[in-house]
C-alpha cells in the first residue's frame, strides 16, 4: 500500500473539505505516519473514516474530528502540550513545533507507538488518565470521548492554555474547547462527534434497588 498516497487523499477528502484551513496542520498532518500508530497487520487500516484499535481499548480518533480540534487549539510553535491517550495528536503537535508529551495509562499502547513517538521527539509517560502528568501545560487535547467537565485537566493548564475533547454522554458527543483565564475557565461547543469513550474515565453504574 502506498501510505504517502493515502495520506494525501486523506487530507484532501477528509481535512480539507471540513473546514480545517490551517496550512501548517494540513502540512503536519501529511508529514506524520498515521499507520505506523498502528500495530502492522492494521496499518492498512489507518486511512479510512473508521476509528482503527491501537491497542486494548484505544483507538485513533477518525483524522476529521482530530484535524478540527487541532485547528480549534491554536496550537503555536514552542508551546507545551500534554496529549492524553492520544499518540497521533501527539506527534502532529511535535511536528508544528511544540514540546510534547504523551501519557497513557496503558502501556501496551507505547508497545505500538513508542518507536514512532521517540523519533518525533515526543516524551511519553504511563499513568492514570485521571492525573495529568508534569506541571501546567499550553494545549492539553485527547482523542477518546469522557463523560463530563474534566476540571482535573483543567487544573494543569496554564492561564491562557487550551483544553480540546470530546464531551459525550449519550450515542453523540460534543467537541468542545475550553480556555483557561485570570478569572475562570470558559467552554465553546464544537461540533458533534462520537469518538469511544475512554472507560477508565466513565462513571461507575449507580444500581437502585
């Protein structure tokens, strides 16, 4: 399979006509191997409007919705950014200039992307998706869907920082932008999407008897 190929169509067919108008993205987006987050048998996978298994529950979110939240970010050269369970957000970060780090809470997912991590130059760190690793960073983004505000990751932003996630509590969610200011945090609705969520971060079932 000719991936070059498939990532041109990729971003032409799937960026581009949504609306993600940043060249540098765009530039980014054609310049990282999407299917080497993938384990090889997967590979070919990495290029259809699906969301393809990384490892155990985790997945690459589809490269529409990402490119979007990306571009929502505003994401700018020499910036921190924090990408929770989010390898290929990651990397596309590193390549437009920013210092990076990844965190995982399972560390069979750096089985599969650690190579292609290290040599973006990304750092990566396994630890609970709840506990935002480091101090207070720029842009923090994720490529699974959680159920809710996540003021944990809010915490670990700086004053002036982005947070970009999908917020779903039903069979569609909402990608949302927060910002955080001198006084709060503000919220900006997206657009729709349903990425999977992320398990370890979904409410435990309340049972009534």
């Amino acid at each position: 399979m000719d991936f070059a190929a498939a990532r041109k169509v990729m971003v032409d067919s799937q960026i581009r006509v949504n609306d993600v108008t940043d060249r540098a993205l765009q530039a980014a987006l054609l310049a990282v191997p999407r299917e080497r987050f993938l384990p090889q048998e997967r590979a070919w996978s990495a290029y259809a409007e699906i969301e393809p298994e990384i490892a155990g529950e985790r997945r690459l979110m589809m490269a529409r919705d990402l490119s979007k939240l990306l571009m929502a970010l505003d994401a700018r050269q020499g910036e921190t950014a924090l990408a929770l369970a989010a390898p290929y957000a990651a990397a596309v970060l590193a390549e437009l200039g920013l210092e990076v780090t990844a965190q995982e809470s399972d560390a069979a997912v750096f089985e599969v992307v650690g190579e292609v991590l290290a040599e973006a130059g990304v750092s990566t760190v396994v630890g609970p998706l709840a506990a935002p690793t480091g101090g207070e960073h720029d842009v923090i983004i994720c490529e699974g869907a959680i159920p809710g505000r996540p003021d944990a990751w809010l915490k670990a932003l700086k004053v002036g920082g982005r947070l970009a996630v999908v917020e779903r509590a039903g069979p569609v969610g909402k990608a949302v932008l927060y910002v955080r200011g001198e006084q709060g945090v503000s919220r900006r609705e997206l657009f729709n999407a349903a990425p999977p969520m992320l398990a370890e971060l979904s409410p435990e079932p309340i049972f009534a008897l």
